[in-house]
C-alpha cells in the first residue's frame, strides 16, 4: 500500500513541477522586457534592473513590469509596461485622474512615429508650483509609463525615445 502511496506521489509532484515549468516558459515568452532598454541608452543614463510592481490605474491595482534607471547619478527614472487587451482603455482609465484639476494636463506629442501623451502634475514645494512629467501610450497589446520626479521633460523624452515604441 505504501509503495502504491509512494509511486502516486512521485508521479504527481512531476505532474506538478512539468506545470510550473511550463508556465515559467510562458512568462518567458510574453514578457515586456523587450520595452525596456537596457543597452544603448541615452547620455545621463544608467540601467539599475528590473523588476514587478503594481501600478494604480482608477483605483485598481494591476500588475506592471518597471525598468529602474538612474539619470546622471542622481534622479530615479522609471518605464512601466502594463500588458493588456485594450491598453488604449487602460489610458483613458489612467487619465480619468485628472478630471478635477483645472488646467489642462495633457499634451500631445509624436514619439517614434507615433501618438503619446505628455502628462504634467504640479507639486507644490516652498510655496512653488514645481512641474512633474509622465509621458503614456500604447503599443498593441501594452501600456506604457516613463516617469520620474522631475522638471525635466526632455529627461523624459529620451529615455521614452530609447524603448523604440
């Protein structure tokens, strides 16, 4: 009986692991590295990893990967990749934030022979309204976020430029 228990076992758990190897595998093959240069980058830039992280689009939290790079050696930079069906919805989702601020947010620009959006968000410090930059678009089946805290658009701009998307 215990031999039977045994051979039961062994035969379920490679069942189990043939699983998740297989799924690794497809992770693999649907990951959003390739959005996120990590060679050839322009001056100023250094890549630090990668990695996952949620990211809060109208309240809901969904699952990104995000580039890290640092920027002269001393700002953050950030690309987030949200894979999706509908990342155009996805955007308009993340635009609903700034339905209530009264300037408008929002700035067309042309990115590697396509459409994005330049987002400005103010923080106020020393009494000072300081402005903050998000550039978003899509590709066909992702969205994708450059972000960082800074004043710097054309910051921005070149590491956007540099995922080729």
């Amino acid at each position: 009986m215990s031999k039977k228990l045994w051979i039961s076992a062994v035969l379920i758990i490679t069942v189990l692991i043939s699983g998740c190897i297989f799924d690794k595998e497809k992770v693999d093959q649907n990951s959003t590295s390739g959005h996120i240069p990590q060679t050839d980058l322009p001056a100023g830039f250094t890549y630090m990893g990668i990695h996952e992280t949620p990211v809060d689009i109208g309240g809901t939290l969904i699952n990104a990967t995000e580039g890290v790079y640092r920027y002269n050696n001393v700002q953050d930079v950030y690309i987030q990749v949200i894979n999706n069906d509908n990342p155009e919805n996805l955007i308009a989702i993340y635009k609903q934030r700034y339905s209530k601020v009264k300037y408008d947010p929002f700035k067309e620009i042309s990115l590697n022979g396509h459409k994005a959006t330049q987002v400005t968000d103010y923080t106020t410090i020393n009494g000072n309204n300081t402005p903050n930059y998000t550039i978003i678009w899509a590709t066909e089946k992702a969205m994708i976020l450059v972000s960082s805290p800074t004043s710097d658009a054309q910051t921005l701009l070149a590491i956007a430029t540099a995922t080729g998307y």
